[in-house]
C-alpha cells in the first residue's frame, strides 16, 4: 500500500498584490514508513532541531545539508512528490475556507489515484491537523469523493477513486511525524519559489512550472522527486490554477 502524506505551505498575502495557497503531498510505500521515519530522527539530532521544521530558522548552508540528508533518505526508499498551487483569482470563488482544500486536494488524490493505477497497488491519504471544523467538512467531502469520481486520463476511463484509495482521510499533527514535517520542508521551499517567480514576473522576467526548481535551491535538492513525464513536471507533479 502506498501513503500519501499532505500537508499545507504558507500562504502569502500582500506581496506583488498576490496570494495564493499550496498543498504538498509526499507518496511513500508502507514497507518502508518506519524505515523513513526513524531515518528521518537522527537529522533532529545531528542539527540539535526539536522539530525538522525549525530548519527554517537555520543559515542557508546548514538548510541546503540538511535538505540534501532528507532528499537522500526519501529517494533511497523511492518516494514521489505531487503538489498543487492555487492563485489569488481562483481564491477569491472560495466561499468557504474549505473549498481551497477540496480544489488543492482534487488534484492531488487524482494524481495519486493514477500513480497507484500504474503501479497496481492501493492507497490511504493522511493530512496534517487543521482546524477541527474544516477538518469535519473534509472528511464528509473526501468520501463522498472517492466514492463517485471517475478518473479518466487522455480521455480514456481509468475506473473510479474507490478502486484504489479508501475513503476516509486521516488527520496526523506533525509534531509527532517527522515524514509530515519533512514535507513541510518541501512545500516551503515550493512556495518560496513561486513567490520568487511572481516577483520575476512583476519585472518582466518570464517563467513556467517546469522550470520553477531554478527559483530556489532548495527545491532544486527535492525537484528529482516530483512526479512527472519525462522532463515536464507541470500538470504531473504540479498543477498551478491562477
């Protein structure tokens, strides 16, 4: 069985008059969960961290060796990142705190409905703990999701959600998961990056998602990671909504 670990990025308001939300999910194998969680530990330990998240808070030579120690240990035991980026124009339909989720995870239980479709095997999503009321909606939405959507790719059917992935979406706080706290880590260094390629753009400097690793080193350390065919990683392992 495969585990999707997702969690939520900050979100950034106010800057180049954009804001916009991102959901980061990492693909594990069960198999190796315990592996990747006690492997993650020493890392704590090594950079005297009571959390992989206050890595934030370190010099940027300290950041870029500890991102390469996860990077390592995730791509050892082959796990894959999938993420979804929803803008400011898109954000303003919400009518509920909700509805950024649901569009964010969408995408993202689509996409790893497709990976598991591939690789013949099945899977259970796992959220980081959010606000209790959103969380209730989620769980109500989740099922009723992957109880009737059909997933199709290049228009042909591929069967529906509940073939593969169980219907029920579990919360985690990830203050006692280091894989949670680990994608944290990318989700932050992917919003980094897209706030940095929106200032580009208000300079006239272009950029797509394909090449958005350029905007940040440290996501160019987890970029390998990314679902994608071939070179291309947008609408793969990341799908942006303006």
């Amino acid at each position: 069985m495969k585990i999707i670990f997702v969690d939520e990025s900050y979100k950034q308001t106010g800057r180049y008059n954009r804001y916009y939300f991102v959901l980061c999910g990492l693909i594990v194998d069960s198999n190796n969960l315990l592996s990747i969680e006690h492997e993650l530990a020493p890392i704590r330990q090594k950079y005297k961290l009571a959390n992989l998240k206050e890595l934030r808070k370190s010099d940027k030579e300290t950041r870029l060796a500890v991102s390469e120690e996860i990077f390592n240990i995730l791509n050892k035991y082959g796990s894959r990142i999938i993420a979804s980026c929803i803008g400011s124009t898109t954000l303003e339909k919400a009518k509920a705190q909700a509805d950024r989720y649901k569009w964010g995870l969408s995408f993202l239980i689509e996409r790893f409905y497709l990976y598991l479709y591939k690789n013949k095997d099945n899977g259970l999503v796992i959220f980081d703990s959010i606000d209790k009321g959103t969380e209730k909606e989620l769980r109500k939405w989740f099922y009723n999701e992957v109880l009737t959507y059909n997933v199709e790719m290049f228009d042909a059917p591929k069967g529906k959600l509940i073939d593969r992935i169980y219907p029920a979406i579990l919360f985690s706080d990830d203050k006692y998961t280091n894989i949670l706290q680990a994608v944290d880590l990318v989700g932050w260094s992917l919003n980094s990056a897209i706030w940095h390629a929106i200032r580009d753009r208000s300079i006239g400097v272009s950029w797509n998602i394909n090449s958005l690793y350029t905007k940040n080193p440290f996501l160019e350390i987890y970029w390998p990671l990314f679902l994608s065919r071939g070179s291309r990683v947008e609408g793969y392992g990341i799908k942006w909504w303006s």
